[in-house]
C-alpha cells in the first residue's frame, strides 16, 4: 500500500514511497527553501569535540544580524537560539498564559494545532487579504483584548504582510499575559520590515529561521525574541546544548559575510522571477473561461496558486508522478493552494524538466 503525500513540505524519503521515484531524482518545490545554500567549508575540529555551550561569538553574530548595530530596546539577552522555531511554536502553550488565541485563517498550520492540543480556544481571522485582515483584528481586540494574536509575517502561504508598526499598533492593544506571537520565519529578503529593527513591544515574541533564507534547513536553527523573563522560561524547558557545534560555528561565519547576503537577496528575486515565468503559462491556461476560481500570491521564496481542490488534486500527483514535488495546502471545502518555491536558475536540466511537464500538462488540458 502506497504512503500517503507528506504532511509538511521535503519529505522527499516518503514522497520517494509514494511515487516510485528515487530520492535524488526528486525536484524539490515544496519547502520555500531558498536553493542557492550558504557554502559551509571545512569545520575547526573543536566544533565537533567541544560541548556546544552556546558561544558568545555565535550570539553576539545573531544580535548583529537580527537586530542591526545601534539597537538600544534589544540585546544578547533578548535572544535565544533554538533548533528550528518548531521547538518554540510546540513551547508556546506550556509557558503563556492560556487564553483565547486568534490565529491566520490560512497559515502555517502548527501554530493552531498546538493550541488547540493544549484545550485553548482558537479562533480564524481572515489572512488573504490586508483591509480585511486588520479590520477583523481590530474589530476582534476591541471585544477583548485579553487574547493571544499570532501572526505569520509574511503570510506562508498567502504571502499577507503587515507593517511594523500596525502590529506595534496590536501589541500595545493587547490586555494583560496576552502576547503578540509573530513567525517572520521568510523574514530574512525584506529585513527592514522586521518589527525588531525598531518596532519591539514586551508582549511581543518574534520567530526567525535560519534554514530557509541561508539554504540550510538540515541545521535545524533558529532564534526567538522576547522579554528576558520569558526567554529565561524557553531557556529552562529547553535544557543545555540545544544547539550543536557545527550548526553555532557554520551560522556564526554566515551572518556576518554581508557580501553573500546581499547577492542571496538578489539571486532569490532573480529565481522568484524565473518561477513565475516556469508557471504562469500553465495557471494562465487553467483560468481561461472561468471566473474568480483563481488566485495568485508571491512571495520572496514562494508563489501560491488557488485553484478549486479536485483541480489542485490532479495537477500535484501530475507533477509528483514526473519527480516534480509541489506542497498542496487545503484551503476550505472548495479550495486548496499550490505552494511552489523556487529553483536556482543554474540548474537547466531541472527547469528543462519543469517547462516540459507544464506543456504536458497544458498539452492535455488541451485536448
């Protein structure tokens, strides 16, 4: 009996089980992660055989690059490095405050699922559209402000961005234990738009990753951002080493090459472009002589597709069968996204493969 489709985007391994198609012959679109990796070159030894005591370079590398040089609200310990975000999304119930939480209609589904198995009411708030979106919130807070607001910012995998100072806005609204939990996990293409730059609030926590704009995802690091009270509690529950060696001494050398980082930022637009240009004949195809069935969402690392769910359906295994693995995201009872990251643009025979199947695929619409 064959698996069943991942539940989170890159399991190649049980996609591979599914389909019959080997691992390494896998083009991977359903993660977000940037393809153009931070180059990792031979490790100091001491990285291996040392207990990895989290480093004062290695934190003091992380404040420089999250909260820039002159930052005078946050500091070293306002942080703490973690092993991927998940680590804290899965903390978050035990160590606020239980009470109401409005999540993203549309979002990186985690967040709800861990307050919902901690018996917290959860509620939607629309996540598509901005002037939608802010009227909810505001209209939500001003019947009680004693509630949790989590935010994905930009929206993964409707690309919805809020401004910073619209969620300093929020915070400042919020009533007492309440927190204002921002994921800014696809962050790292617009950092000026990060509410840590200058915009933090106390009942603020900020979730960054490493993995996706550096390219590095098997790292498993990331950072969060509170008052110090809090990061104190994360730090407890988390224990010692939380962070291994090789991952402290590779993340240390990538945050301060600014020369890669700008390039990286550069190079993800230019991928971001060459995957709209891969796709759009193919979307373009299948909303001809329909209406309001559609919509597109672009983000730095991403665009997402709304098609109507048998059609989503049919168009991922289409893919899936050809080696081509796309994340599908059910929407409601009629829709579902096609969340589709990018590929580096050095890779010809992999886009060779993209365009052929999108003709494929238009080729059978056709007839």
């Amino acid at each position: 009996m064959k698996a069943q489709l991942p539940l989170h985007g890159g399991d190649l391994q049980q996609a591979s089980e599914c389909f019959d198609v080997p691992v390494e012959q896998w083009i991977d679109l359903s993660t977000g992660i940037n393809p153009e990796s931070y180059p990792v070159t031979k490790l100091d030894d001491a990285a291996f055989q040392q207990l990895p005591y989290l480093s004062l370079k290695f934190l003091q590398a992380a404040e420089s690059y999250y909260l820039g040089e002159d930052n005078v609200d946050l500091g070293v310990d306002n942080l703490l490095a973690v092993s991927g975000s998940q680590a804290v999304i899965q903390l978050l119930p035990e160590c606020l405050p239980i009470l109401p939480v409005l999540v993203p209609e549309l979002g990186y589904q985690e967040h709800r699922l861990q307050w919902q198995q901690a018996d917290a009411s959860v509620f939607n708030y629309p996540s598509t559209e901005l002037e939608t979106s802010v009227s909810f919130i505001n209209e939500s807070l001003q019947q009680n402000s004693r509630q949790h607001l989590v935010i994905i910012n930009p929206n993964n995998p409707s690309g919805l961005k809020f401004s910073p100072s619209q969620l300093k806005v929020w915070a400042k609204c919020l009533g007492e234990g309440a927190y204002l939990i921002i994921d800014e996990a696809f962050m790292d293409t617009q950092p000026d738009q990060s509410v840590l730059v200058q915009h933090f609030e106390s009942n603020m926590i900020v979730l960054r990753s490493f993995g996706k704009f550096f390219g590095l995802a098997g790292l498993r690091l990331g950072f969060v951002f509170a008052n110090k009270k809090l990061i104190q509690t994360f730090q407890k529950r988390l224990g010692l080493w939380a962070i291994n060696g090789p991952a402290q001494s590779i993340a240390t050398v990538a945050f301060q090459n600014k020369a890669w980082q700008q390039q990286a930022r550069a190079n993800i637009c230019k991928a971001a472009k060459l995957s709209q240009i891969l796709f759009n004949p193919l979307f373009s195809c299948l909303q001809q002589g329909q209406k309001n069935t559609h919509c597109v969402f672009h983000e730095a690392l991403f665009s997402s597709y709304g098609l109507p769910i048998k059609q989503a359906e049919e168009l991922n295994y289409f893919f899936a069968k050809r080696g081509i693995l796309l994340r599908l995201i059910h929407f409601n009872h009629e829709y579902a996204l096609l969340r589709i990251g990018t590929i580096n643009p050095n890779n010809k025979a992999g886009i060779r493969r993209i365009q052929e199947t999108v003709d494929l695929y238009i080729a059978q619409v056709a007839q």
